[in-house]
C-alpha cells in the first residue's frame, strides 16, 4: 500500500475548542477562566475607547480612573467583552507603568474592540 502521508482528519467538538482557548487564556493571562464566567469578580469602570487604531492594535483610552501595567482589564459589555492583562501601555509615545485619572493613553491589545466601549478594571 502506498502512502502519500496525508494524516486523518479528527472531528473536534466546537464546545471543546472554546474549553481549550479558555484554558489556554487563563494560564497566560493569569486570570481563572471561571471568574470570567462566573463574573466573581469586580469590575469598575475606568475609561472609555476613543479611537482603535487596527493597524497597530492599540486603543486609544480617556482615563476616568487609574490603570497600571499588569491590570487585567475588560473592554465591552457584559455580554461581549475582551479580556486581557495590560502589557504595554503609552502616554504620548512614551512607555509608563501607570496612568491616572484623566490621561489618554494608548493600550496595545490582542483584539479589536469598538469605539466608544467602555474599560473596566477587573478587581479581585
């Protein structure tokens, strides 16, 4: 029999592709991926999305609260959201570690995301 190295295709489940990413996300992000379901934890309002730029990845966010590199925040409504822990974060191109009430900074995400949506900080 000849073998032209072409390996069978498994069937995989929707439900167990989303089990995995979840999993995945928790372990990178340091966040459970139950409290993300569960919603078991907080979550304050600290900004709002004034301009996405795709190209780059990064939204631009007017500050109504304090935010600092290694928050895990949330951008969207309850029932669809991104969430992600901040990584990367600039005033006026210029790496910071925290931002205060009333900056703009730019927050390099993983997603793209509406403007206009809100950001929350997750809170334990």
């Amino acid at each position: 029999m000849v073998s032209f190295g072409f390996k069978r295709k498994r069937k995989v489940s929707l439900d167990s592709i989303i089990s995995d990413h979840e999993e995945r996300e928790a372990r990178l992000d340091g966040a459970g991926a139950s409290a993300a379901v569960e919603g078991s934890r907080g979550r304050e309002q600290i900004g709002t999305v004034e301009q996405f730029f795709s190209r780059l990845m990064v939204a631009a966010v007017r500050l109504t609260g304090d935010l600092e590199v290694g928050d895990i925040i949330e951008i969207g409504t309850e029932e669809e959201a991104i969430r992600q822990k901040v990584t990367s974060m600039q005033i006026d191109r210029k790496d910071v570690d925290s931002a205060a009430r009333g900056d703009d900074v730019g927050i390099k995400l993983k997603y793209a995301v509406d403007e206009g949506s809100s950001v929350y900080r997750i809170t334990a």
